[in-house]
C-alpha cells in the first residue's frame, strides 16, 4: 500500500503540473499535504515536517546556488565566462565542445557536489551556447550527465563514503574500483543522450538573468589566465580539502582546512575575489560589480522555491515510513546481495527521491550479507551508489535543478533527466558485475 500511494503522488503531481499548469512549487507542496493525511500524520504535524523538509533542503543548497549563481553572472558580465568559452572553442573547435564539456565535468565532479559543480560550469556552458548557436542541451546535458555519474559513483561524495563506513570498505579502492566505471559510464551516455532523436527534437531557451546578454570584443574580456584561475578557486579549495582530509586526517590544521574546503566557503572566498578581479582591477565600479550579483539572485527565487518544495515532499513520504516499509518488504529477498543492494537504493530512490536516503538504508539491509559472500566490500559500494542515482524524477530536488537551469518543461526533464540517471544506473550495475568477476 504505501508503494502505491507515493506512485499515486507522482501521478497527481504530474498532472497537476502538465496539465493544470500549476506552477512546481505550489503543486509539490499540495500533494505533499495530501500525502501525509492519507498516510494518517497529525494534522498538526504536516506544517512542521514541510518546513523541516524545505530546511534541510534548503541548508546548504541556497548558499551554493546563490553564492555560485553570483559568481557566475559577475564573470558573465566582465566578460570571463565568454573569454573561457571562446579560448575552449578555438582549441577544440565545434565538434569537441561536447567532449570537452565531458572532461571539464570529470575533472571538477570528482571532488565536488553535482550542485556545486553544476554551478561553477554552467555559465560557461550558457556562453558557449549563445556563443556557438548551439542547442543549450548539446551543450549542457552532457556536463549534467557526467557530474552526475561522479557524484553518485565516487568518495568523496557523500552518498559513497557512507556506504563505504557501512560496508567497511576503503575509501581508496572505492575510488580506483569507481573510476573504471564511471568514466566510459559516463562519457558514452554524455555523448550518446544529446544525439537521441527525442532529446534532438527539443530547444530549450537559457532562463532569463542567469547570464550576460552582451557579446564582448576581444579587447573587452580579461586575460583567460585570470578568467581560469577565478572559476577553478573553488575546485582547488574543495577538492584540495578533501585530499588533505583522506591523506592527513590528524593534522592540526585539518578544522581550517575543512573551513576553507567546505563549498559555502569556498564560493564566498570566490565571490569575494571575483568582485575585485572583474570589479576595479579591470575597471568596473563595485556598484556594476553588485548589480551583477543582484540580477543573479533574481531568477535564482523560482528556482530554489521549487527545490525547497520538492525536500518538503522528500521529507513527508520519509516521515510517512516508506524507507522502513522497503526495508522490511526486502529484507528477505534471496538474490546476490549486490542485486539486492543495488535494487533496494533503486526502489528507496524512486520511492523518496533522496539518494542518500536510498544508499544508507540499502547498505544497512545488505551489510550483514557481505562479511561470509565473499564479495569486496569496495564493489558493494559502488553497486549500491550506482543505485541510488536511478530513475530521478519529480520527487528528487535535482530533477528540478535541472528541469529550471536547462528551461525545460516537466515531460522534457522526464525524458532527459530520467531516461539518462536510470540508464547510468544500469551500466553502473553491469560495471560492478563484470568488475565481481575480477575482484573478491
């Protein structure tokens, strides 16, 4: 029964936004609200859980949107994300841009959150498109498919390194085991889903206020050192952080390092920086320079409303008891446990829509079956994280990033999205089989 009451949600929540038109976040919240009266929770509960839900969502993902939305739109506006774009298209020319879009994710995904990363690159893929006429999801959805692949496959990514303290794993092998798979994983399907007929078909327009309306001259742009050396600041503080933590975890200078390696803080140091370097170093006053981040947040309301709303709906089917249901309904399941592992975050992640909701309650249900299988742990963690990555829809919040950023209707991110995380998930399964064969 509760199975079928969250597919129930899904199929309101749709209509409701496809064919009513009901914008997002007001349709995510109402089916939110009737969820959590079928499933029985006090009345007086429900504002609580919606708020706590929104809230926790919203906790760390507001100061990352907004914090790189800004940044972007100020590199926009000095004209570094077009000096980047332009020096990427004239080294690779228009047939590489795919390609290198695909690598520029792997380099920055390995490290950082898909929110994070999503950030600090989609301007320069905003530019390139505007720049090379091209469709926006030729350009962009390979960078989304491939962050997506790091953040869900490789440690340091939260939903991974859980896994791999359940299963007792190394996070190092984790890592070298993953990275066999994810990089052709991801590559091929980043390459192949812009070419598919259906995806083809669609064009998607940027959002509004999200990037510089003005083509600059060569002469108006800053130097591509200084243009590079600004966006990579925050990957250099992330991923240099998280290297200092898995290589000298008793150092007294781990808490500052944590600080400054920590992405809020990371992007307000970038922030601050790129004010001055695309401000008065280049002859722009601050008031340009905060206009530019002001016109940034605008467009980002919409967008984080939804997100919020969609941790709301997260947080009421969790309340409601869905993740125990799965894990009782599973727990007797006789299959190898990286099947039942990697099916277990399957279901959980289409039930929730929380990733890491789904790797933790599938790994405390399989763990106790890896010690006498024989299996490598660092193997059940990836089958397990692969997982959780499937089928993301409109109850994960980073349907809804996506849908917003990329401008597409509900039934395209279906399409896209979808299609392309449940694909991965599969791969990543076949990956982690063929890798079992090897590795014990």
């Amino acid at each position: 029964m509760p199975l079928v009451i969250v597919g129930i949600s899904v199929l309101v929540l749709l209509f409701l936004m496809t064919k009513l038109k009901i914008n997002g976040f007001v349709a995510l919240l109402v089916v939110a609200v009737a969820v959590g009266l079928v499933e029985g929770i006090p009345l007086a509960d429900i504002p609580g859980i919606l708020a706590d839900g929104v809230g926790g969502q919203l906790d760390d993902t507001l100061l990352v949107i907004g914090l790189g939305a800004m940044i972007g739109r100020v590199m926009g506006d000095a004209g570094a994300a077009q000096r980047i774009a332009m020096k990427m298209v004239e080294k690779v020319g228009l047939k590489g841009v795919q390609v290198a879009m695909v690598i520029t994710a792997m380099l920055v995904g390995v490290t950082m959150f898909y929110e994070v990363a999503f950030v600090i690159i989609v301007p320069v893929a905003f530019t390139l498109v505007r720049a090379t006429k091209s469709n926006l999801l030729w350009v962009g959805l390979p960078m989304s498919i491939t962050l997506s692949t790091m953040h869900s496959f490789l440690p340091p990514h939260p939903g991974p390194v859980a896994v791999a303290g359940t299963y007792e794993a190394s996070v190092g092998l984790t890592l070298a085991y993953g990275l066999l798979i994810a990089v052709p994983a991801g590559a091929l399907i980043a390459l192949v889903w812009p070419r598919l007929s259906f995806v083809r078909k669609m064009d998607p327009q940027i959002p509004a206020g999200l990037v510089s309306d003005k083509l600059f001259d060569d002469d108006e742009m800053p130097s591509l050192w200084t243009s590079l050396a600004v966006a990579l600041l925050p990957v250099v503080l992330i991923a240099g952080a998280a290297i200092f933590e898995m290589t000298a975890p008793e150092s007294p200078a781990i808490g500052f390092v944590q600080f400054i390696g920590s992405a809020p803080i990371a992007l307000l140091i970038t922030l601050l920086i790129a004010c001055y370097v695309f401000g008065p170093m280049i002859g722009r006053t601050l008031d340009d320079v905060g206009k530019s981040a002001v016109d940034s947040a605008k467009p980002m309301a919409i967008i984080l409303m939804v997100i919020g709303a969609g941790g709301a709906f997260k947080e009421i089917l969790t309340e409601a008891g869905i993740a125990d249901y799965i894990a009782e309904l599973t727990s007797t399941w006789n299959i190898s446990p990286i099947i039942l592992a990697w099916l277990i975050a399957v279901i959980l992640r289409i039930a929730l829509g929380s990733a890491t909701v789904a790797v933790v309650t599938a790994a405390g249900i399989a763990a106790p079956l890896v010690a006498g299988s024989g299996i490598s742990p660092e193997l059940m963690v990836l089958a397990t994280s692969c997982g959780s990555i499937a089928f993301s829809h409109v109850n994960d919040p980073g349907f809804w990033m996506f849908k917003e950023y990329f401008g597409l209707s509900v039934t395209d991110a279906l399409k896209t999205r979808t299609t392309y995380t449940t694909t991965l998930a599969i791969l990543g399964l076949g990956g982690v089989l063929l890798l079992s064969t090897f590795i014990h």
